[in-house]
C-alpha cells in the first residue's frame, strides 16, 4: 500500500537542517570529550610511569612486560602497546610540572601528540604547535607539514616597520600574518619567471597559496583596480584577515628589493585604507614578496615610510630533498578541512 504523500508545513527544511546540525554538533562534543578523556588517561599512566622509574629504577624489560599485562587484563583496548606506553611517558616527562594534562595537548587526537614527541625537541616550540593546532583543527598530515616548512620560525620574521606604524598590541597582531621566507615549492616555477607568471601561478593555486599565507586569509582579488582622479592604478593580489579584521595588500616582484617599491606598496596601503576600510577594521598593512633582499637597504626604505609594511622573500624549495620528501602529497592535506570527524588514533 503507497504511502499517502504529506504536504509538509512552511519551514520544513529550515526545521530539519537545524536538527540535523544539533546532532552533528552532538557528535562532535562527544568526539570530543572521547578524545580528552583518553589523552587524560594516557598521560596519566605515563606519569605513573614516570614515578616509578624515578624511585624504582625501572629497566626497559619492565615496560615490556607491564604493556603485555594490561594488554591481557584489557583485550580489547588497542592502545596498550610497549610504544605507547613509551609515547605515555614521554608525554608525562615533557610537561611534568603540570598536576593534569596540559590544555592544548589534552585537546588533540594522540596521534598528533606523538608527532609532537618525534619531531620537536624544544618544550616551548611543541607548545606553539599544539595551541595553533588545537586552533586552527590542523589534521595529523597538515601538522607535519607546518613543522617540517618551520611554520614558526618564519612566523614574524620578515622585517618590517610595524613597531613603529601601529599600536603595540596591533604590531604584534601583524607580525604575525607575515613570513619570511614564503615557500612556493607548489607552483613548479623555474627560478626566472616573470612577475606575470608568479601571480597567475598563485592564483591557478589559491588554496595553496592561501595555506601557504596562514590560517585566517581570505581572497578578495587580483590587480584590484583603483582610479584616482583619472590615473589608474592595480594592486597585485588583496587579501582579508578574518581574524584580525584587516585587508592585507600583497605586492610580488621576482627581483631583488629596491627602495622604490616601498613606496609604490605604502601608496597601496593608504589607497586601501581610504577607499576599502570600514570603522571596525584594524589598519590596513603590506606585504611585498620578493625574490631577494638587503635588510639595511630595506630597513632605510622602511623607516619614514608612513604605513605599515613589511618585506618577505620567497623560495621554490627551501627544504632539503629528504624533508621534502616527508611532506604529504597534495591529496592527504585535503584533511586539513579537520580531524575532528575522524576516528581516534589509538596506537601504532
């Protein structure tokens, strides 16, 4: 017998998709709750662990066979293994001053925890990318292409003049958003391509590029055109900082820097200022990229500029051919979309 057909009331849809968000939104707190508490625990045998060796003198052989013990007493949970309870310790031995697990690391799946462990030595540097990681929802392959790129060691590192153009706390904010070097290894360009050629490549790739600038980017346009009492002039690429709520003016030139190009970016700078930025905004700042530089010539250009700029370089291929042989293909960092859909990494 046909199922008598259902005229269904005004709003319908609208009703059913908000359902389904309250239920998806479910699953993820539960996911998200799992995850925590297994990390608590974890981190907890670790220390207990730790504790041991410290006033036993525990051996290696000890480690063995405590995880074949728990393996038996727990048959079914997978992550009891010998190189977990390894990883456990060594999660308890970086952050020992804590009397619970760390904020940040108790948020991320273990897997990212153990790349953490391998790949990071420095206890203030794995505290970086935990925060940034738990932030921004960087999945395990995306996480080990910002370490393996230095992510933060290019992070505020191009010189520039915002200490002296913005306000403390917005000077700090913008060095952020900058980098230096920005690595193009994606475009396949030779070392001799026209600015032309950079741009359109940059824009063929924009999620790329957009990876490559940093969390919170967002594309506003190409050779953004401003008429100024007749004169025509076109910015190279605008961007939007949605976190920081500040249009961010983006010049590339292939060559070396020269003075002048500081003041054909401040020109921009102030254009956008006066023409794009609402009340709400932060200042508007530039970022001119370019092939290379010389820091005094640029910190002169800089310094009675009037706007806040700073100056990057960039490169094809900054890392050595076995890191960048580590680094996930572009398909796997497609996951950069988050990881807190996925299943929980338990073991090896």
């Amino acid at each position: 017998m046909a199922r008598a057909e259902i005229v269904l009331p005004d709003g319908y849809a609208a009703f059913l998709g908000g359902l389904k968000r309250r239920v998806r939104d479910a699953q993820g707190h539960a996911q998200r709750t799992i995850n925590t508490q297994l990390i608590e625990l974890y981190w907890s045998l670790g220390r207990a662990i730790v504790t041991e060796q410290e006033q036993q003198g525990w051996g290696a052989g000890v480690i063995d066979r405590l995880a074949g013990d728990l393996r038996v007493e727990f048959p079914q949970m997978t992550g009891l293994s010998r190189s977990n309870l390894q990883y456990m310790r060594a999660l308890a031995a970086a952050w020992p001053a804590h009397a619970n697990v760390p904020q940040a690391v108790g948020h991320l799946p273990w897997g990212h925890i153990r790349l953490l462990l391998d790949k990071l030595e420095d206890q203030d540097t794995r505290e970086w990318y935990a925060t940034v990681s738990v932030k921004n929802g960087w999945s395990r392959n995306v996480l080990l292409n910002q370490i393996k790129n230095r992510t933060l060691e290019r992070t505020g590192a191009a010189p520039s003049n915002f200490s002296a153009e913005l306000a403390p706390a917005d000077s700090d904010l913008a060095r952020q958003i900058a980098k230096d070097p920005y690595v193009f290894d994606f475009l396949n360009l030779t070392e001799d391509a026209a600015e032309h050629d950079l741009e359109q490549a940059l824009m063929d790739r924009i999620v790329d590029t957009l990876r490559e600038l940093g969390t919170g980017f967002a594309f506003v346009g190409r050779q953004v055109h401003f008429d100024v009492a007749g004169d025509d002039f076109y910015l190279d690429l605008l961007f939007f900082h949605i976190e920081q709520l500040r249009y961010v003016v983006v010049e590339l030139k292939t060559g070396k820097f020269q003075p002048e190009h500081a003041g054909k970016l401040g020109f921009y700078v102030s254009l956008v200022d006066d023409r794009l930025r609402r009340d709400a905004h932060a200042p508007t700042v530039g970022i001119l990229i370019c092939g290379d530089r010389n820091d005094h010539t640029v910190r002169y250009a800089l310094g009675r500029s009037g706007s806040p700029m700073a100056v990057s370089t960039y490169t094809y291929d900054s890392l050595p051919p076995a890191e960048k042989n580590a680094l996930p293909d572009a398909d796997e960092l497609t996951s950069a979309l988050g990881w807190y859909g996925g299943t929980l990494e338990q073991d090896d």
